[in-house]
C-alpha cells in the first residue's frame, strides 16, 4: 500500500509540471496567432488543452518509470536476499581492503600531472576488484576469524535456502499448496513468467475440461500468494528462444538460478536431473508417506468396479491407492475384508493385489480336505499289497 501511494504522488508531482511545462509552452504556441482568432476566448481554451495534455502525459510516463523501477528494486532485495551471509561479508571485507589500498597510493598518484586523478579512480576500481576478489576466495578462512558472520552455517542447510520453481502440471495438480503450507517447501517459491503464461493460455483453451484446470491452478496461485507464511513471486525472466518449450526454458532456468525445480511430470523430473538439476517430486513424496501394507495383513475396502482380470474386482484405499481383489467381481458395491497376497511398485504408485477373507477360508478348507483324501488314499494303496 506504502508504494502505491508514493508513486502516485510522484506521479502527481511529475503530472503537475508537465502541465506547467506545456501551458508555458502553449503561450508560445498562440503568439503565432496573435493577428488571427480562430474563435473567441482559444487562448484559455489552449492553455487548458496543453496543461491537460501534459499532465496525461506526465503522469503516464513517471507511472511506468517508477513501475519499472519497483519492480528492478524489488529483484534486486530479493537477488541480495539470496546471497550466502559469508559471500556478503567477503564483499564488504573487499570493498574496504581496496579502499585502503587506493588511500595509500592514492596521493602519490594524484601528484602525477594531467591524469593523476584519473589514475586514482582507476587505480580505486582495479584495487577493490581484486579486494572482493580475494576475500570471496577465503570465505572458508573467514569462518574462523568472523565465526558469526553467518559462515558458520552448516552446508547441509544451502538446498533448503534453494529457490524452488514451480512448473504447470504441479500448480494444476494441486496438492503442492498444501505440501508448501505443512512446512515442506522452504525458501521462495518462483513461478518463471513463462509457466504462468502457459496456464493463462490453458485457462482460455476452448476445450471445456482444460480450461477448467487453467483455472484451478490460477485459483491456487492466488490462493498460495494470499498465505502469509509463503513466499510466491512471479519470477520474470527471458531463458532460450521464443516458442522453446517450457520444460527446456523451465531447466535452464533452474541451472542458472542454482534453483530445484519442483514437478509430477515423469519425463520432466528425468531430463532435469540428467542436467544435474535438483528436483522435488510430488508423486515420490506422496508415495513416500503412504502407509505400508504388508502381505498376509487384512484390509477392510469396498470394491467399485470390475479389474481387467475375469473375476477381479478393484477398490481403493483413502490416498488413492489402486487394490485389486481377486474373486472379488462377486462383491461390487460391498464393503469386505481381505487378506493382502502381495504389493506391486509401479511408476504410478503402489499396487496392492488382495483376496476376500471367505475365499481365503475356503482355500484353506480345501486344502485341509485334499490332504486327508489324499492321506487316506495313499493308505488304501499300501494296504492292497498286503
């Protein structure tokens, strides 16, 4: 709110005297008139028309510099934010080495006739270079002698300092607001300028189920920079060439930030890190927090449809996880306990394959029947020969 009103002072301000600047002007304008009236009372008629005029103009341009303006300054803040506190210090460390440096030969230089000053603004540029360049070099060794100039951060902690970068499919899938407000997802949270275009054209997509998820994931990213505790911004940044694809500007973008990109695309999370990019994969930690089913464990599930399999039937658990129960085509739209045969990994997720407690019993049953038959007939067969 505080920078809005102090542009559109500025704006106001710099309007004003535009309008100054022009009804002056205009005075100008109308001497060349002076033996000829276009109509009666044109002189307060033009001195308005150019006032008017220039403070459209005035504020027009002043409302777009200073726009630019916040939004460099704002980059800036948030490019220094992200600066390691030992890079910070080795800086300033460097800038103050030179500067010490150019006030001692700085008089002797300035004495020389003609370029002596000269020679000490270059001199002063060339001794803090290499200044900031020396001390960034021994950031380690400043750790010891400025322990709590931030150096002693443990390097564990610099990927949770990482950017992270949002691609299309992770912001329409959803899920990643609620992992980013569990605390899940440190640091800023960037949504590159070309994503965020690409949702704009999915939401106005003329296919009716597209552009519903246009939408949605333009809701959440209103909804997640409306969240106090995150940081969401609109990262504008112009990576490769026009009409390359978004995943490929997505991974460059991610290898010049030194940021991780955060994904469910399949295909994306390989490219990237072939590249050596860092990725956060919602589907692995979704995977990863799914409760562990053992076989021989009993499941209480309701089966909804038929499988693939004749005699199948398929239900799923409350995260989504597929069950298939064989036998189970009998059961559809019953709730029934199982017993868990076996646990199938796939690329989708897990598999778990089931059958109905009463089939399990009848095995059973069957089993323990087919041994006496069995037992009692091998018993007749020895006592023939006899």
């Amino acid at each position: 709110m505080v920078p809005r009103l102090i542009g559109f002072l500025m704006s106001s301000l710099i309007a004003a005297l535009s309008a100054w600047v022009l009804a002056e002007w205009s005075k100008v304008y109308i001497s060349t008139f002076r033996d000829w009236y276009p109509f009666r009372g044109f002189e307060r008629t033009y001195h308005i028309v150019f006032a008017a005029f220039g403070a459209i103009i005035g504020f027009t341009i002043s409302s777009l510099i200073y726009r630019q303006a916040l939004e460099l300054w704002n980059r800036l803040i948030s490019d220094i934010r992200r600066i390691p506190s030992r890079d910070k210090l080795a800086v300033v460390m460097g800038i103050f080495i030179g500067l010490g440096m150019t006030a001692l030969v700085g008089p002797l230089l300035a004495r020389i006739p003609d370029y002596g000053w000269q020679l000490v603004v270059l001199t002063g540029f060339l001794c803090i270079y290499f200044g900031v360049a020396i001390t960034l070099s021994m950031k380690e060794e400043l750790q010891f002698f400025f322990p709590g100039g931030g150096a002693a951060l443990p390097s564990q902690a610099a990927p949770a300092l990482q950017p992270k970068l949002l691609d299309t499919n992770v912001i329409i899938d959803g899920r990643i607001a609620d992992v980013a407000r569990a605390g899940f997802i440190e640091g800023t949270i960037l949504i590159p300028r070309f994503v965020l275009e690409e949702l704009h054209l999915i939401a106005d997509s003329s296919d009716t189920l597209k552009r519903n998820r246009g939408r949605r994931g333009l809701d959440i990213l209103n909804d997640m920079q409306e969240e106090a505790d995150l940081r969401v911004e609109i990262h504008d940044a112009e990576i490769g060439h026009p009409g390359e694809p978004v995943d490929a500007q997505l991974v460059q973008l991610a290898k010049e930030m030194d940021a991780a990109i955060v994904t469910n695309d399949f295909n994306l999370n390989k490219v990237a890190q072939l590249q050596g990019v860092r990725v956060l994969n919602v589907n692995e930690l979704a995977n990863a927090v799914k409760p562990v089913v053992l076989p021989g464990e009993e499941l209480q599930v309701n089966i909804v449809r038929e499988g693939k399999e004749p005699e199948q039937g398929v239900a799923y658990l409350d995260d989504g996880t597929m069950v298939v129960v064989e036998r189970g085509k009998d059961y559809i739209g019953e709730t029934v306990r199982i017993v868990v045969t076996s646990v199938l990994q796939t690329v989708a997720g897990k598999m778990i394959f089931g059958n109905p407690m009463d089939g399990v019993h009848g095995l059973q049953e069957n089993s323990h029947r087919g041994h006496r038959v069995d037992s009692s007939g091998g018993a007749r067969r020895k006592a023939r020969p006899s």
